[in-house]
C-alpha cells in the first residue's frame, strides 16, 4: 500500500584485465597502462553467473508478456469482439488506477478528498512509483507503457541484487541463480511485470540491503528512505538495517555512520507533513486504509478467524474465497520463516519479516500477504539454499508452484481479484 563515509569494500569482481598500448621500438621508457573508457559501475558490472540471471529475468519477462497477449485474445471484455485489446489493456487492472490518477491529477484534485462523498482514498498510496510514472511519462507518452517500464527496469536492478545478496551471504553462485528463479517463477510474480510498486520497491530495498552488508551506510540509507516513499514495508527495512549496524559496527569510524540510519525515516515525515497541510490530519494515510480496506487493528487471532471464515465459510464469491485461502497459507509461510530465521539467529532479517507479518496481519482480515511474498528475499535466498540440499524441492517448485504463476497471473490479467 506507500549521506563522511566509511571506506568502500571492492566491488566484487575485478576490472577487465588491463590493456596495454603498443610502444615503438623507439620508445623509451617502461610501458604505463591505458585506463579502459567509461568503465560501467560497479552495480552495472555483470559478475560470474549474472549473465544468466539476466537471460532468465529476460525469458520469464517474454513469458509474461506472452501470457498477457494471449489473454487479450482469449478472454476479451466484450465476448463478441473481432479486435483483440491492446497487449497493455490487460496490465491495467486495479490498484494501478490509483497510481495512474495519482500522477495525472495529484492527491487532491479540484479541492476533492476525504470530506468528499465517493471519495477513492488514494491517499493510502504512497507517493514514490506515481512521481516515478510522472517522470517517465515525459519520454514514454503512454502511461500503461511508462508503468511497464518502470516495473521492467526496476525488476532486472532487483534479480541482480537479489543475486548478489545471495552471493555474498553463501558465497555460492548457484544459489543466487537459484533465488532468482524461485522469485520468478514465484505464485505472485506477474506483479513484478505489472505497474504496481513491488519490482519498483525491490530495486531500492535489496541494494540497500546489500550495502549495508558491505558496510555502506550512506549508500543504504539513502536507498532505503527512497524505498520508503514507495512502500511502507520500507520503514520495516530501515529497521533491519539499524538493526543490522547495531550488530555488525566494531569501530568509533564505524559508529560515525550511524546518524545516516535516520535518514530513512525521512521520506514518512515528509509525505505525513503534506496530507496534514491538506487534510489537517497528521494519520491522514492510517485512516484512508482504515476507511477502503479494513485496515484498522485487530489481534492477530481475530484477523485469522475474519479471514478463515471469508476463505472457507461460504459468504463470498469463490474467487474471493480462494484467494482468501492463499492469504492465510501465505501467513504460515511467513511464520515459518520467521521462526527459522530466529533459529538461525538471523536477527536483521527477522526483525523485517516479523514488523512485516504483524502488519499485515492485524488488520480486520489478511490483504496481500501473497503479493508481500515476494518482497521477502530471505525466503528465496532459503529455498535456493535447501534446495542444493535436497534436488527434489527444486523440481517439486518448478512442477507444482510454478504453474500457479500462471494461474495468478490469468486472473490478476482479467480483471478478477488476485490479492
């Protein structure tokens, strides 16, 4: 729903071997190395195994597009149609319109807001992927095109630093390439693809996240109040990196760095400031999620029974219900992360997934736990990791979760609810 530095590590590969110009035979002198043009950064430098992750991000990226060409055809809204719709028509589906409006209009057009009747309280979305989408929409006239874009470019910086992450914890390839396809291939992973702020989040978050694993702490800090203007899950990060410094600082130069860990909490107070200036309430976000989508608090067992009694109590549409289904398997998920997490006194990471579950599952009933899957990237650094343990979890993902992307994906594509 919305930086003096310690000295930096080495990046993690080396620079191209060094060439060396030809000297005459006349030349005096020793020969002096030539510096390569513009080399890329040091994030941009594809490492032993990226290519791969590239090529698999690039393949899944054509499936999905496939998919939603094929759903233009196949399930039209007017059955009768002889045109199929365009292949960008399917991507705009739900909270994408708020997104869209908040970009075009602002959060408060023609003096309208939460005073007014019919009132869509967009305010609960935070400002950072609609001032993305202004931007890109002054080079891509298309706003459908300009999300794609946006959720495009964010996904292939995500896959690379969830690779990296992976790496530079096991200090195995595989198992980043491995992360990277559980997280494609994911159940929810079409809202990566989608003009929505998931691949937008992760491409702040997982290189914050990596940055602070190399003790860079200006470069996490600004990245993560960034996250922050996206997602509120970003304040749950800039937990788990003040955490993270808390247990890793071993130095006075190191503790310099730690007024850089506020600078998250930055992007919150701003956006809080600018609905109090129009609304008068400083809880102006908090209220509009309580007021569209039940989001005020309730004990984490009563949000269980509310849920269950949706998913399996017949008072709603089966599309509902199913997927109220997958919001309470998606919460024992997350609890069994949790608790392996704090077995493996990964105490960073759990403190993120924890603030994240309690979040989410204290409102009136679960909404978006699967879609929040996927922002947890120690599940997939996990399941990459047990994986090379056990072969046949690998094959049991590919054959039995995988092929429900597909089915998310249909449905979310169609207009119908897909958490």
């Amino acid at each position: 729903m919305p930086v003096s530095s310690p000295q930096r590590r080495p990046v993690e590969l080396p620079d191209s071997p060094t060439t060396w110009p030809p000297v005459r035979e006349t030349d005096p002198g020793p020969r002096r190395p030539r510096r390569s043009l513009r080399p890329l950064p040091g994030f941009l430098r594809l490492g032993p195994g990226e290519r791969e992750v590239v090529w698999l991000y690039l393949l899944t990226r054509i499936g999905i597009w496939a998919t939603a060409g094929a759903v233009g055809w196949l399930f039209p809204a007017d059955g009768e149609a002889r045109e199929p719709a365009s292949l960008l028509s399917p991507w705009q589906q739900w909270d994408w319109w708020f997104y869209l409006h908040i970009a075009q209009d602002g959060y408060f057009p023609g003096q309208a807001g939460p005073w007014t009747a019919g009132w869509d309280n967009r305010e609960a979305f935070l400002p950072g992927f609609p001032l993305a989408l202004r931007a890109v929409h002054t080079v891509v006239p298309d706003w459908a095109a300009a999300g794609a874009l946006i959720s495009f470019l964010s996904g292939g910086v995500a896959v690379l630093a969830l690779a990296r992450i992976a790496r530079h914890h096991l200090a195995d390839l595989e198992t980043g390439r491995r992360a990277v396809a559980f997280l494609l291939l994911s159940p929810c992973a079409v809202f990566l693809a989608a003009g929505y702020t998931e691949a937008l989040f992760l491409a702040l978050a997982l290189p914050a996240w990596l940055a602070a694993q190399r003790q860079n702490w200006p470069a996490a800090a600004v990245l993560a109040c960034l996250a922050c203007s996206v997602r509120v899950t970003g304040l749950f990060l800039a937990a788990a990196l003040a955490l993270h410094f808390v247990l890793t600082a071993r130095s006075r130069a190191a503790w310099r760095s730690a007024p850089w860990l506020f600078l998250p909490a930055l992007a919150p107070a701003l956006y809080s400031w600018y609905l109090h200036t129009r609304t008068g309430d400083w809880m102006a976000w908090k209220h509009s999620q309580e007021r569209g989508w039940y989001r005020d608090f309730h004990t984490p067992w009563d949000a269980w029974t509310n849920t269950w009694d949706a998913a399996f109590h017949h008072t709603h549409p089966t599309g509902y219900a199913l997927m109220w289904q997958a919001e309470l398997l998606a919460m024992v998920v997350g609890v069994v992360l949790l608790a392996l997490l704090v077995r493996g006194r990964r105490w960073p990471e759990a403190l993120y997934i924890g603030l994240t579950l309690w979040a989410l599952g204290t409102s009136y009933w679960y909404t978006s736990i699967p879609r929040s899957t996927l922002l947890w990237w120690p599940l997939w650094i996990g399941l990459a990791s047990w994986s090379l343990k056990r072969p046949r979890i690998r094959t049991a993902y590919l054959y039995v979760v995988a092929p429900l992307s597909t089915t998310v994906a249909i449905t979310f594509l169609t207009g119908r609810w897909a958490g």
